[in-house]
C-alpha cells in the first residue's frame, strides 16, 4: 500500500501539471527555487510536505484535501497516521509540519463547519 506521503506528491506534481504549463512557472508562482519541483518529481525532497498550506491555494485546493482519499471518511486516522511518520524527520522540518497540520486541520474545521 502506498503511503500517504507518496499519495500527497503524486497529487502535488499532477496538480502542477494540470494547472501551470511548467514546473518554471509554478516555481516562480509559488516563489520556490529553482529545480524544487523537479527534486520532488525525483523524490530527492519532501519539502512540499512543509509547505501544503502555502501551495494548495496556487493549485485550486484546499490543504486539507492533500490528506483525504475520495471515499474515505477517516480524516482524523489519516492526520494522526500521517503525524506518526514525522519522528524520522529532522525537528525543523518537523516543526514545520507541524505548523502546516495544524493549519490544515483548522482550513478543514472552518470549511465543515454545518
């Protein structure tokens, strides 16, 4: 089974390739540098991880959609699964995701509310 992480940057890169007419373009558009996308088609970087809420905007989606299959209700499982996985990265890049968790489950609260 693929894991979440994997399932988030296959989502990531087919949204670039759906919404820009270059990696270029979305780089510069979300004020990356150079070859940041290109590292994540290559899996030579998760830094897209730490940065779905900033992105996710530039690709027509909200943050907390990266982290929700269609047809799965189990939202909170997949946060806390997802939050598990993060003990093997650096504490930045945690803390980072951290960050980006949190604002992720506050867009999707906010969005949800009845």
């Amino acid at each position: 089974m693929e894991n979440d992480a994997e399932r988030i940057r296959e989502k990531v890169l087919r949204l670039i390739d759906l919404k820009y007419e270059s990696d270029v373009a979305f780089e510069q558009a979300a004020n990356l540098a150079p070859k940041t996308v290109s590292n994540w088609r290559r899996g030579r970087s998760t830094s897209y991880m730490k940065q779905l809420a900033k992105i996710a905007p530039l690709l027509g989606i909200h943050a907390a959609d990266f982290l929700l299959d269609a047809g799965s209700d189990d939202y909170g499982q997949k946060l806390l699964h997802l939050w598990r996985r993060t003990e093997v990265l650096p504490p930045e890049e945690r803390a980072a995701l951290t960050e980006t968790l949190s604002e992720v489950i506050r867009l999707y609260l906010s969005s949800h509310k009845e």
